[in-house]
C-alpha cells in the first residue's frame, strides 16, 4: 500500500509541476514585457530580413493588455500572453504564446499573429510563428530599450 501511495504522488506531480510551471511562466512573461519600453531587433518573414521596417518604432506594453507604438509608425493595439490550447500539442512545455492585434498601419498589421514564445528575459524576448499555408517560419525578437 505505501508502495502504491507513493507511485500516486509521483505520478500526480508529473501532471501538476508542469502546469505549475507554465502559469508561472506567463505570469513572468507579462511582467517582464510590461517593464519598460522595447525596440525590435530582428523580425524575418518568409526567409527575409525586414527588421529595418521597424527600426524607428517604440512598443510599450500595458498591463491592461494595450499596446502602444510610437516613432516612425504610430498605432495603438493589444497584446496578450496565453497558454495554447492544442490537445494534439506532443510538447507540454512549448505552449507559451504572445498574441499581438495590430490594425493599422499595414506594416504593423504583419505583427498581428499569435507567437510561440522560443525564449524570454527581462532584456529580450524571442517570438516564432509557423506560416499558415507553406509552412515557412517567421521570428520577431524584441529588445528592452
């Protein structure tokens, strides 16, 4: 019987610790995102390198879930960390996500997606998102200011 009680407490923390983990994970996601302002570094779409589109542009993350661009372009979002909900998701550890929605202008409409989290910090954080159609993989990584 101890035996059995002890295989239920291991096998229950095997379920329990990772969704622990990932809360705490969107949680210092979002405070670490909400710190200041950040700048992109690089953004590649389909293969090209068009970081450049950006470079005079300011993002600046509220807790309320706004988001607001200054410089070059000037616009006002939202954005959102969430968790993904893929019950055929094989990788429990890789369903951290930010969703940004980005109207106008055009350019930063190219934002506008749901991106998987690859890595984040309280000084970079670094985004990819699978293309819909053919595949290809886009990477945007934002640097604090």
């Amino acid at each position: 019987m101890k035996k059995l009680s002890i295989l239920l407490v291991l096998c229950s923390a095997f379920f329990v610790l990772p969704a622990c983990s990932k809360k705490k994970q969107i949680k210092n996601i979002t405070s670490e995102i909400t710190e200041g302002s950040w700048r992109i570094s690089s953004y590649i779409d389909d293969s090209e390198d068009e970081t450049s589109d950006y470079s005079g542009d300011t993002f600046t993350f509220k807790s309320d879930g706004t988001l607001i661009v200054t410089g070059t372009h000037q616009a006002t979002g939202s954005w959102a960390v969430t968790k993904e909900d893929n019950s055929n998701d094989d990788d429990v550890f890789d369903d951290r996500h930010v969703e940004f929605i980005i109207s106008l202008p055009a350019l930063l409409d190219d934002l506008t997606d749901d991106w998987e989290v690859e890595s984040h910090s309280s000084s970079r954080l670094e985004l990819k998102d699978k293309s819909g159609g053919d595949g290809s993989e886009d990477y945007l990584t934002f640097v604090k200011i």
